[in-house]
C-alpha cells in the first residue's frame, strides 16, 4: 500500500513539472487569476496578388471568436474583420499593399475583448517590380502560307499560365486567340497580312497567386516571305527545252541536296531552257542557286555565267516564250578571281569555291521589261552564257531554292 501512494505521488510531481515545460511558451501571455485566450488562427495562408494579398485560416471550433486583427510592418498596419460563426474558413483580401514580402501576425478576439496568441505567417506582394522582369514566350518562327498564318513557339517558363494574341482576318474582323503553356504551334486562319500581330504572355507568379501579370505586349508585322517548299515541285518539259540525262533527273535539281545534281545533253545549245511547276502560286524576292561541286563543272562549262528566270500562271504549251511569260530577272554569277572567264581557263580559287560551294545569292528587283511582283506558279530557268566560253556548254546544277510570298 506504501509502494502504491509512493507511485501515485511520484507520478503528481511529474505530471505538474511536464504541465509547467509544455506552457513554456505562452508565458508571456499568461495573465494571473487564469485568463482564457480565444483559438488561435489555424493553418494560415498568403495568396499573392498583384498590390493585393488575401490572407486566409481555418476558423476553429472555440465559439467565442468574434473578430479577427491582421497586423503588419511590426504592427504599424492592420485591419479587423469580422468573424462568423457558421464559416469554416476566414480570408481577407488586403487592397492596397505595396510589393515586397511581409511578415503578418493574426490575432482573434471574442466578445470581452480578449486575444489570441499571436500566429506569424509569411507573404509576398508582387506589382510593377515583378511585372518589368517578365518576358514574352519567344515567337520561334512564323509561316505565312498566303491565307493561314502558322506560328511556332518556344517552351513555356513554369510560371506562365498562357499568351493571348490579337489580330485580325481577312474580312477585317478583330480576332482573338489564347495559346496554352503546352502548346508550340498556333494555325491563325484567314491572317491579315497587311495588319498587326500582337501577344503578350501570361505569367502567376505563385501556384496560389489570386492575380495574373503580364509581359509588356509585343507588336509586329508579320514577313510573308517564305523558303518555297519544294514537295509540290515537278517536272514540267516544253518544246524546245534542253534534253536532260537520264540518270541526272532534272528533279535533282531541288531535292534539298547539294552533293548530287541535275544534267542536261552534252553540249547543250545556247540559249536553252528548262521548265517546271512549283505546283503552287508565288510572288518570288530571292533566289539561291548551287553549281554542281567539282570543277569539272564549277565556274567551268557547266556553269550558267549569265541566265535568266521567268514565271508564267499559263504557259503556252507550244513552249514559245512569249507574253504567256513574264521576266522576273535577269542574273550574272560573279566569280571572284575571274578565272572561270580567261583565256585560257584558270582553276578556281579557295574564295571561288567557297562562294558556289554556299550557295549564289540573288535578289529579284523591278526593271526594264522585268516584273518580279508578278503571280507565278511555272518557272523556267533560261541559260545565256556560261563559264570557259572556249569549251562546248552544259547544264549542271546541284539546288535551287526561292523564297517569296505565296499566293492562294
């Protein structure tokens, strides 16, 4: 029996020296003759906003809470709100606030004016600061097919929650179009050229942010200048064109490689001609041409020195070039050492070589008797005068591409 009240005493003691550790911590706030502090905010929660923040919490169960104090610049700034019985959760949404990141405390109160220990939550205010850093989604690459408008776009940053864009159709209607994070290709039909394109890019900065911000919105033109896709290209031979090689197709001519190439007959007359169809309708701006890349052939004999490009909707199918043509340009190949026009004929040079080895450039440019701003679909390639004049001429070219704006 001794033993027992021994335990049971011991036990006392214990239990008032583990009571006295645990309220260690609300000493400060206890108050002699036994106060009784209203149930403190439960499980805050800052939602950022844009020179806003809501501030949230689950209510409790102690039925005295009445009203409820947010405080913050070390409680210089607060506000009251009321708190109801029948909720669950209590928020309030502080507006305005200046950007920048804030330490809060919550306290409630009930009916005799009472409060709770304080609870410290963390929260960020985001405005213009946060807006300046933001950047538009990058616009990879646009493609103008002469009526559609295709864009492709960059990876979204984790933050964005989407880009909206303006613009406007052919019929003079405004348009708009949201693209989504997921999203890297966006068809615009029946695009405007002639006006405007404009985006701006979505972001929240926080999975819990109650606002959105935007990047500063982009405006621009839309080139309708395009690479001419080549998979609807054939051959397309008129009387009086140049015989090819069968086992060099004229088709090599734009299989987007530079290593092989096409073949005309051996020797070939002057001026001569090769026609094809693009298979589709273009205003042509530029154009890129590859002499095969050897010097067999390079800046030598089989290399068009000056030539001609002409563009036709409906060829007269007798192969006359007549006013069924029309002129686009008229163009030189430009060696850099001139050897491939001395007498006699001088290899080229490394500068030569890499010149045609890249690609000869060209421009289409209005002149006499020349109308690059025609509508064209048939293109013939017209030979005038190749390199080494001494030697019996050929044809042999490796690529052609044009570029221009295509036409529906």
């Amino acid at each position: 029996m001794k033993n027992t009240l021994f335990v049971i005493f011991i036990g006392v003691i214990l239990g008032f020296s583990s009571c006295d550790s645990e309220t260690d911590i609300y000493e400060g706030y206890v108050v002699p003759n036994g106060l009784i502090y209203p149930g403190p905010a439960h499980t805050p929660i800052a939602y950022p906003g844009d020179n806003r923040i809501k501030i949230a919490w689950l209510r409790g169960t102690d039925p005295r809470i009445q009203k409820a104090r947010i405080f913050w610049n070390n409680y210089t700034d607060s506000v009251e709100l009321p708190v109801a019985a029948d909720v669950d959760t209590v928020s309030y949404i502080i507006d305005p606030i200046s950007e920048g990141t804030y330490s809060f405390m919550i306290h409630t109160y009930d009916d005799e004016g009472n409060k709770s220990i304080p609870i410290e939550m963390l929260g960020a205010v985001y405005g213009d600061n946060y807006r300046s850093l933001l950047t538009n989604r990058l616009l990879k690459s646009t493609y103008y097919d002469g009526q559609d408008l295709k864009l492709n776009w960059g990876t979204a940053e984790s933050s964005e929650v989407g880009i909206h864009l303006n613009w406007t159709d052919i019929n003079g209607d405004s348009q708009t179009t949201d693209v989504d994070t997921s999203d890297i290709e966006t068809l615009l039909p029946d695009f405007n050229i002639d006006r405007p394109l404009s985006y701006s890019t979505t972001y929240k900065p926080d999975s819990q942010a109650i606002d959105v911000f935007q990047a500063a919105t982009v405006e621009t033109m839309i080139d309708p200048v395009v690479l001419i896709p080549k998979t609807t290209w054939v051959e397309k031979p008129m009387p009086g064109d140049l015989g090819i090689n069968g086992s060099y197709p004229l088709t090599q001519l734009w299989d987007e490689n530079t290593t092989n190439f096409m073949h005309s007959d051996d020797p070939a007359t002057l001026p001569g001609t090769l026609t094809w169809d693009l298979g589709l309708k273009t205003k042509l701006s530029r154009m890129k041409l590859w002499p095969r890349n050897n010097n067999d052939d390079r800046w030598n004999r089989g290399h068009p020195r000056v030539f001609e490009i002409y563009g036709s909707l409906a060829p007269n199918p007798d192969g006359s070039l007549d006013g069924s043509w029309t002129l686009l340009g008229k163009f030189e190949c430009v060696q850099p050492s001139g050897n491939g026009t001395a007498d006699p004929w001088q290899a080229p040079t490394n500068e030569d070589i890499a010149l045609s080895d890249n690609g000869l450039e060209f421009e289409f440019v209005p002149g006499a008797s020349v109308d690059p701003d025609a509508t064209v679909r048939y293109i013939r390639f017209r030979s005038i005068e190749h390199f080494n004049p001494t030697q019996p001429p050929r044809i042999l070219l490796a690529e052609i591409s044009f570029w221009g704006e295509l036409i529906k």
